[in-house]
C-alpha cells in the first residue's frame, strides 16, 4: 500500500507552488552570486542546484512514505535527532561557536534536521496523548518533556532564532490539538520571560549566553542607526528592497549583487528578489506562501488520524514562522536571526529539512479523506463519524 | 501442519483477513477545522502586513532607497593630476615624475586580517598608546570621509572595536599565517612577511579602510602578472601613480649623488590646517599631495595640478564592475624654472665635498659638514645652493621612506637634513668686519680714512685682546685692515662704538647697522624656512640674563667681540650672502630666491615669479668703494688672506676670509666673495663648519664655483691636492695650512 497511491491524490496546487518558491529562489540565488567567487561566478549556484535535487528527491521519497511507519521508528528518529545535536554541540565546544557538522561534500546542521524529525514525533505524543484524554497543563507537560532537551540543545548552541522556531511549530501543533487559550498565553508568557532572562538578566549577572554578535543584532534592530555592522545590514536589505520599486530593477549589477547586502543569498535572499523583481514580484513570492499555508491547513483538517493532522500542522507552524520572521526581518520589522526563507534560501540543511516536510504533507494530504465533492473547501465539509480505533473519548474541545 | 487441531477451526471460522484498509480517526473535524480556520486567518493577516510593508518600501518609499541604492553603488575616482617638473635655468629638470605602480590588497576583502595584524604596540594604560588611538580614530573618521553616514558609522564601530584589542610588543608577527594568498602575493611582489606584516600594522593604525600598500614601486612584470590573474588574487589592486624623481650627478670619485636633496622637501597629504591656507596652497583638496616644505611646497600652487575625476559603478568592496559614467580629464600641474643653475649646483656641492675631506685629511677631522650659497648680487637670484652631509630624496618618497626619515631624524652627530645654507647658525667671524666698519663710520666714530694701529693686542677695559696675526705691528687704514684682516683695527672701531652708545641702550649702532644690512631676521626667500639667527644687543643681553646685574648689559667685550664677528652673534650662510651681494651692488639688500618662472605644458612662460625689490640702504658710496678696495685686496694683494686661493684665476675677485670661533669647537672656515670685482654678477659663500682657517678650506671651493660659473676650466681642488700629493703640481699653490698656527694664535684672550 506505501506505494499503492494513486498520483492524483496528491496536492499538486501546492506542489507546484512550492516548485515555483523553488524556482524563483535559484534564480535569486544565481543572481546575486554571480560576483562573489572571483572568476566563477557559478560556484553558488551549482552546490545550490544540488541541494536542490537532493531536497526534491528527499521530499518526493518522503510523500510516498506512509506516515505510520513513522511511529514505529519514534525512538530512532528522536534519539537520533538530539544525538546529532549532541554531536553538534561537541564541535561547538571545539571551536567556537559552529551550529554544523562538517561532512564531505556539505555542512550538517542538525538543528534544522530537527526541525521536521521534532514535528513528527511531537504530533505522535501529542496524538496519544489527546487519544488518553490528556488535557491542559498536563498536555502542555507532556509536549514541553518531549520537546526540552532538543530545544535546550539548540537554545545554548546558541541559536536562538531556530529555538524560536521550536516553541512556534509547537504551539501550533498544540492549538490544533485543542490547548486552551490561557495555557497558549501562558507558553506564550513563558517565552518573553526567556527572552528577557537572555537578553537581560543573565549578561547582568554575568552569563552572557549570547554571543556578542547576537546582542548586537538585537540592539541594532532596537536601534537602526546605531552603526553596528548588524544595522548596515538591515539597513542594505532595506534599501535594496526599497529600491525594487514596482517592477524591480531587474537582474544586474545591484545592492545583492554588488556585494553591498551582505548575506544576501542566505538569510537575505528575500531582498534579491524585492530588488530584482519589485513589489509585483516580492508580493508573488508573499501570495505563493500563503497559497502553500492554505493548502497545509487542508491537509491538516482532512488527515486520517490526529497524529498525521498534527504533523500537518507542525508543517504549517514551521513555513509560517520561517517564512513571517525571515521577510519580517529582511523588511525591518523583526530582529535579524538566522532564520532561512523555505524553498529559497541557499543552504543544504534547511532546503533537505523543508521540503521533506513539505513531502510530510503531501503524504498526508494524499492519504486523507476522500473528498467526493472536488470543489468542497475544507471548512464546507459535512459531519461524519467515524470508528474510534483507540476506543478512547475524542476531546470535545 | 503439526497439529491440525488447532490449525483448522481458524481457518474455517474466520472471514478472510481483511485488506488493509486506511485507517479513518474519529475525532472532531470541524472543530479541528475551526482552529485551522483560526491559523489560516493568522498567516493570511501576517501576510497581508508584510505585503502592506513591501507596499510602504518599494511603491511609497522608492525614490529615497532607489536613490541611496544608486549612490551605493556610484563611485567617483579621483584621477591624480601628474606634478609639474622643476627645471633649472637652463630648463633641464631637477625633479620630474615617473610613473610608479604599487600592488596593494583592500583589507576587507581579508576578513579580520586588520584586527590580526592591528594590535597595540604598547599596552592600553600607556599615555602615548592612548594618544595613537585618538589619533588613529581621527584617522579614521578622515578616512571614511568619503562614505555615506551608515557605512561611516559601522565602519567606525568596527574599528573602536579594533582598537581596544591592546597588546605587547609586535604582538603582529605572524598575524598572516592564516592568509597563505598574502604570503604568495608577497613573494610575487618581492618583499618579506615581516615587511607585509608591519605595512598592514601600520595600515591599521593609519587609515584603516584604504588599500593596504605592500609594494612601491613594483616592476612592470609583476604588475602584468598579477593583472593577468586578476581572479586568483581576489582584494588585489595595482595603483597605478606616479612618483618623484630627481635629478643625480655623478660625481668625481664616481658616485651618483642625487642633487640638492635640501632644496626640495616632501610630498605628503594636505592637512586641515594647510587647506586652510588659501594662499600657499591655493585649490588644494582634501586627500591631494601637497609639497611640505622647500620648493615643493612655496611653488605647490603651480605644481600640483587639478585631479581629474571618474565615476562608475563600483561593487561594495570599491572594485569597478562597470564602464565609466563620467569623466574629467586630470590638469597636470605646471613646470616651474628655478634660477638654480644645474651646472653651478653640481660644482658647488663637489667643491663642497672636497673642501670637506680636504679639512679632514689637513689636520681638521672633525670637519662635520658645511654649506656654499651661489647668488646674483644684482637680483637675489640664488644659482646654487648646497649643504652638506645631504641625503637620497628618492629613498625618503620611497617604501621604507619612515624609517629612512627617522635614521636621518635621529643622526644628531651629522644632521643630515639641516639645510646649512638656510639654517645653518655659525659665528661670523671676520667676514662681519665690513659690517662694523659701516656702523663706526656712519655713526661718526671713525673715519673711512682713519689711521688706526694694527698692534699685536690691545687692552680695553683690563681685557686684552690679540690680533690673529701677532707677527704684524704696523698702522693701517681701512683698505689695509680688510686686506690683512686685521682684528686690533676693529676692535679699536668697537672700543669706540662701544663708547659712543648711551648705557640705556635707546641707541646702539653696532647691532642697528647689523640688522640694516640684514641680520637677526628672516631673509623673506621664496622658499621660506631660513633661519633669523642673532644679533645680541642690550634687550638681548636683558633677555638672556634677566636680573644678573654684571652679565645683563652691553659690556665693552660684547662691542669688541661683534665687531669681529663673534660673542652671541649667529648668522646663517644665506645672510652673508646677502651682505656681500649688497657690498657688490652698491648698498642693496636684495631678497633671495630660487623660483625664476612658471612654464606651461606647452613650453611657454605662463608667470614670472617677481622676487621683492630688494632695499636700499643709507650706506655712504665712498665707505662702499673703500670696503670693497679692502675686499678685492684680500684677495689680490699678496698681504691678502685669500691671494694665495686665487692665484693665477683670470677673473678679479672681491672677497673675505673668516675663522670664526664657537667654544667647545674648531674653528669653523669661511669665505664670502663676489666676482668679478668692478662689475660683480655673483657671490658665493662657503663655510665649512670646524674646518679651519676661512683662506685655506673655504676659499678654494669658493674658487671651484666661481671657475665653473664663469666657464674657467681647471683643476678641481681634489685633484690639485692629489697632484700636490704626487708631487707633480706645477699651478698656483694652495699655501700652508696654518691650522698649527691657529692653534697657538688665539685672536684673543677672555
């Protein structure tokens, strides 16, 4: 039955939207590269049209896979995933701060790995334990044991913008899961008070966790014209975005291209395509994303059983947070973190790490329920009911 | 198969195991709908907020970012104007430019190569550490001038940053070991690592965003090759400039000797304080190379020329990706002609040398350097100017310029970079008699025929003072006394001066008539930096003794000294000059200068450089004449001091001798003279600091000038010497050297 599916079962709206985030995102790449490696300007371009291959193989391998195998393999994937961090945070300790794992032929970063493995096996958790009854504080126990020791191990790497991402994707999951408001204000409360306790209590005390640069993309975003190099970078995405205008400058000699945006194919590859392709072209890009999260949220309202439709929702939590503090960023409304854009930005890890989970999805949409009105939207859907194969009481929400 | 029993009821009962179905969860979808509907909502108004913000940036705001984005990525270039040569007389030139390429590396392009190598030499708590830093943050500010606020700022935070990294001595040795492309690049280039590493420490503590320069003055072949591999050596940049060059001479022992290295001075950034100065350096720019001191710097305005500008579009790091936009054609600067006259300087600084080593090898070894001015007595024209020891202006413009300047800085026995023409402070000695002998007559103490005994001492006062010559006891009048020059003579005019001044010094005609012909100020020459020396009187003597009651007033050994030139009295090479030019041209005082005319690129006169009329001064003509009889006898009559120096020259000279005394040393040789005597077009003026005696060290150099200036061929000193050595000279003598003599014979006694 894994491979059994038939073809047309998938989401090919969001396939291809995410194809086209894929394509817009290589060109940005191409773009803005061309002049940083002396004499080759496809240097980028290649690795990344690599990872780009490798990405789309993982994901399309990840869409056939039938998500139940993955609760077999809970205990693999989890300890697997901190080992890596682990791992990880050996290398750290070695050589200064290093969020990656040299391979042969690229840097592992297993935080974003983490990314999609935590989805999965916090839906399974969360799944089980929504299945027992488990509610409130108690769910929000039960998720925070899961979930403790890989964002404990991110969080002191340190790489606060991927812990962020952390606690996102899991409150979504755990919205969607029925968690009360207060106890969302509360993980949510929860949250400010870390970031406070990072950026103010412990330097005071003296345990600076974040590293120098950290605290100066912080203060530089509370203070643009500060002058620190965090806020000439902001400061660059911003005019490189504002001078795309309308239509864009085209692709040439720019902002990106020039080298005057620093980082401008990874964290800031957002500002390429604002430069190159204007507002008609960035608000595209905005309207594609969204397009993907609708799709998403079809997927996690149709799937079979409460753990696919929770890793659905984990997938959504992950595009949405990535992709509004990434652009948020890049627009000057959100502190520079080193969060990547899904789909465009150049890397192994996050492209690996994304689209599999967009795979995730597509395996679940593909095997949800059989919609026999196409043209139904997903919050038309009637009632039904079905066996409880657990023979437990379904959270009345 | 083993136990049927039990096998076949499950296999009868049972309906056949179901295919595995998908397996459909019970749970409440439309609730689950409900709060997707709920994220949806969420992502969509997130949306909608960064796309109302793309909104505000690239449809409202396009104008001011499109028009920062372009300023970014414009640069304008400055293109250096060439520098105007600087030609002699006769318009050869002195110091011209020559193109000179440099290879340099763009530091950010290094990513923390500057704070590696940029390290403290002392630690932060020293004083002086604390003023680099200030001095390298203004350095900086300077520096990043140019760029636009934002990237000032980061730029500047960047390198307080830098600068707070403090450590010990060369704490930036081996600061390029993680830069293997650095250490090729050197070795292409042709310099050391230490060479690389000290230019890029330096860099960080001077301006720390501009090209770092690891090599001047490479050879083409480099700059082919590194041009060539353009993208392998990525923040390589070949500047492409010119630099100085001077003219050399080869001279008589065979070395090439850069000529008149004093005259010139350096080529450095303008500084805010010179910008200011619209007259010096009128036009001048921020970032423009000015001349610092000597000619470069008084003819600045004409040389330096009008930078030319490029602008194009460059990337981040400054490297020009695209064509250029626009362009303005650089100004070269214009030639100026000096009134030196290269033949006349060359001679002047051989007979120089030789007079030097003469002293040495005749029993003066400690004959430490000297000076010889050449000048048109009838304009102030100077056509040589030479000082000794000197020094390779090339090699101060060139790499290791610094440290050449701090070894010549520091040679405090020789003081290389003394000008000795211009500030070269030496007694007078006796060529200063013609002076006293102007203020005794115009002050009525004596006659310009008075008959006055030149006795072997005289006593003025309980002080006894001796003549130079204590053979010679005989009365002279003051032809006589200037020809034999004769020190009981004047200290008889300044017994008599020295009665005839009022004790409240209201009237002094000793130092008044010194100054009137020049003394104890400034020349006014073109080239600035002469030295005013001193004429002591009784405010100088109030000055310097304040309340001491014996020593603060002008004593009759202060009027008997000066009137032979020696006590305080400081004059410079340049104001003997200048006196003996005004005894020539009859009661001028002219002002020197070495700059003739500003000549166009096209060859043609644009300017002439007018020197300030020199001044008349109220000197009777019959004193002049006498004088100047006096002057011609020294050295045309055999009783003269300087006859034996000149026999056999063709031309009549008119001249001085003087052995000035300085305590703690030898005496020091001069002779000013001007030639020919009844119709004088020259003076020249040699002192050869503790040469001996003025007839013998500095008259024959004054001689070699002199030959050369008039087209006269003959034997150089040096090789007179050398035949007098073989034995095989057969011209006119050089006479005795009476250094012995001198020894024995002190002109006085305290």
């Amino acid at each position: 039955m894994i491979f059994g599916l038939a073809i047309r079962r998938f989401d090919w709206i969001m396939v291809a939207a995410v194809l086209l985030l894929l394509a817009i995102g290589e060109r940005a790449v191409r773009t803005s590269t061309v002049a940083d490696v002396a004499g080759d300007p496809g240097f980028f371009v290649r690795r990344h049209l690599i990872y780009l291959a490798m990405g789309v193989t993982l994901g399309a391998v990840a869409a056939f896979v039938d998500p139940r195998i993955y609760r077999r393999l809970f205990w693999i994937i989890y300890c697997a995933s901190l080992a890596l961090l682990v791992i990880v945070l050996g290398f750290s300790a070695a050589r200064g701060s290093q969020r990656w794992i040299p391979l042969p032929f690229f840097t592992l970063q297993p935080s974003e790995l983490s990314k999609a493995t935590m989805i999965v096996c916090l839906s399974i958790i969360v799944a089980d334990a929504v299945r027992r009854g488990t509610r409130g504080w108690r769910l929000l126990l039960r998720a925070s044991i899961l979930m403790g020791p890989p964002f404990g191990l991110v969080f002191i790497q340190p790489d606060l913008g991927t812990s962020l991402v952390y606690i996102f994707f899991t409150l979504t999951i755990l919205v969607v899961a029925g968690l009360q408001g207060r106890y969302v204000a509360i993980l949510g409360t929860a949250a400010g008070l870390l970031v406070i306790l990072v950026l103010g209590v412990l330097p005071s005390i003296g345990l600076p966790l974040l590293r120098p640069y950290q605290t100066e993309r912080i203060t530089a975003f509370l203070d643009p014209e500060g002058g620190s190099p965090a806020a000439y970078q902001a400061q660059q995405a911003k005019i490189a975005i504002g001078s795309g205008g309308m239509g864009g400058r085209g692709a040439g000699i720019s902002q990106t291209a020039g080298s005057f945006l620093p980082e401008h194919h990874t964290d800031f590859v957002f500002a390429v395509v604002g430069e190159n392709r204007g507002f008609i072209g960035s608000a595209i890009v905005m309207l594609l994303y969204l397009l993907v999260l609708w799709r998403i949220g079809r997927i996690i309202s149709r799937a079979r059983v409460l753990e696919e439709s929770f890793m659905a929702a984990g997938v959504f939590g992950l595009v949405m947070t990535q992709v509004t503090i990434n652009v948020g960023m890049t627009l000057g409304i959100a502190p520079t973190t080193g969060i990547p854009l899904p789909f465009m930005t150049y890397g192994g890890s996050n492209t690996l790490t994304n689209l599999a989970a967009i795979g995730l999805a597509l395996a679940i949409g593909a095997r949800s329920v059989v919609d026999e009105t196409p043209d139904a939207t997903w919050q038309e859907r009637p009632r039904r009911t079905f066996a409880d194969p657990l023979e437990a009481p379904v959270d009345p929400i | 198969m083993s136990d049927p029993q039990l096998e076949q009821p499950t296999i009868d009962l049972s309906p056949p195991p179901p295919p595995p179905a998908v397996v459909v969860e019970e749970f409440d979808r439309p609730t689950v709908a409900r709060r997707v509907f709920i994220l949806a909502c969420i992502a969509t108004v997130l949306i909608v907020i960064l796309i109302l913000r793309l909104w505000s940036l690239q449809v409202l705001d396009v104008r001011s970012y499109r028009a920062q984005a372009v300023s970014n990525g414009l640069r304008s270039i400055d293109v250096p104007a060439a520098r105007g040569q600087i030609l002699d007389a006769q318009g050869k030139v002195l110091v011209g430019s020559r193109p000179s390429n440099a290879v340099a590396i763009d530091p950010t392009r290094f990513p923390n190569l500057l704070v590696a190598c940029g390290r403290d030499v002392a630690g932060p708590s020293d004083a002086r550490s604390s003023n680099e830093r200030a001095l390298r943050i203004s350095d900086a500010v300077q520096a990043a001038a140019g760029l636009s606020p934002a990237r000032r700022k980061a730029r500047l935070a960047e390198i307080k940053r830098q600068l707070e990294v403090g450590s010990s001595t060369r704490a930036w040795k081996g600061c390029t070991k993680d830069y293997p492309q650095l250490r090729e690049l050197a070795s292409i280039a042709g310099v050391t690592m230490t060479e690389t590493e000290d230019a890029i420490h330096r860099a960080s503590v001077r301006a720390p965003f501009d090209s770092i320069v690891l090599a001047k003055d490479v050879d083409r072949s480099v700059l082919f090759f590194l041009k060539e591999r353009a993208g392998q050596y990525p923040g390589v940049r070949i500047v492409e400039g010119t630099a100085r060059s001077y003219r050399t001479a080869k001279a008589a022992d065979g070395t090439i000797r850069p000529l008149a290295p004093h005259l010139w001075g350096e080529l450095t950034e303008v500084s805010s304080a010179q910008l200011a100065d619209q007259v010096t350096y009128r036009g001048a720019k921020a970032g423009d190379l000015v001349g610092q001191r000597g000619v470069e710097r008084a003819f600045d305005r004409y040389l330096r020329g009008t930078n030319g500008s490029l602008e194009r579009r460059v990337n981040a790091f400054g490297d020009p990706v695209g064509p250029i936009i626009r362009s303005q054609a650089a100004k070269p600067g214009e030639n100026v002609r000096l009134t030196i006259d290269a033949g006349i300087q060359v001679s002047a600084e051989s007979a120089l040398r030789d007079a030097i080593q003469y002293a040495r090898s005749h029993g003066h070894p400690t004959a430490d350097g000297g000076a010889i001015i050449a000048m048109d007595p009838r304009t102030g024209a100077i056509r040589a100017m030479a000082s000794n020891p000197g020094f390779d202006p090339a090699e101060l413009a060139g790499a290791d310029g610094v440290a050449y300047w701090d070894k010549l800085a520091t040679n405090t026995k020789y003081s290389p970079l003394l000008d000795r023409v211009l500030t070269g402070l030496y007694p007078a000695g006796s060529t200063f008699k013609p002076v006293t002998a102007i203020a005794a007559v115009e002050a009525r103490d004596s006659k310009a025929d008075s008959i006055i005994q030149c006795a072997p001492s005289v006593t003025i006062d309980g002080q006894t003072y001796r003549n130079f010559e204590s053979g010679v006891d005989e009365p002279m009048d003051l032809v006589q006394a200037i020809t034999a020059s004769c020190d009981t003579y004047f200290y008889e005019l300044g017994k008599r001066l020295y009665e005839s001044t009022p004790q409240n010094g209201s009237f002094e005609p000793q130092p008044l008539w010194a100054r009137r012909v020049g003394f104890g100020a400034t020349t006014g020459i073109d080239i600035g930096g002469d030295a005013a020396g001193s004429v002591p009187d009784t405010a100088y003597k109030q000055r310097r003794f304040g309340d001491d009651r014996i020593h603060n007033r002008w004593t009759s050994g202060d009027a008997v000294l000066q009137a032979i030139g020696q006590g305080d009295l400081e004059v410079t090479p340049l104001q003997i000059a200048r006196l003996y030019a005004l005894l020539a041209n009859g009661g001028t005082l002219v002002t020197p200068h070495v700059g003739a005319a500003v000549i166009g690129q096209d060859g043609t006169v644009r300017e002439t450089i007018d020197a300030s009329p020199g001044t008349k001064v109220p000197i009777d003509a019959n004193l002049l004449s006498i004088i100047r009889k006096g002057l011609e006898g020294v050295v045309q009559d055999p009783n003269g001091t300087a006859y034996s120096a000149f026999n056999g020259f063709p031309i009549p000279v008119a001249g001085k001798t003087g052995t000035a005394e300085k305590l703690g040393k030898r005496d020091f040789a001069w002779f000013a003279a001007y030639a020919p005597a009844n119709n004088p077009e020259l003076v020249v003026v040699c002192v050869i600091e503790q040469g001996g005696f003025g007839g013998v060290t500095a008259a024959p150099a004054v001689r070699q000038v002199m030959a050369k200036a008039f087209g006269i061929n003959e034997a150089t000193i040096a090789q007179v010497a050398q035949a007098e050595r073989a034995g095989v000279y057969s011209g006119p003598s050089l006479g005795t050297d009476p250094a012995e003599q001198v020894q024995q014979d002190q002109a006085m006694t305290p």
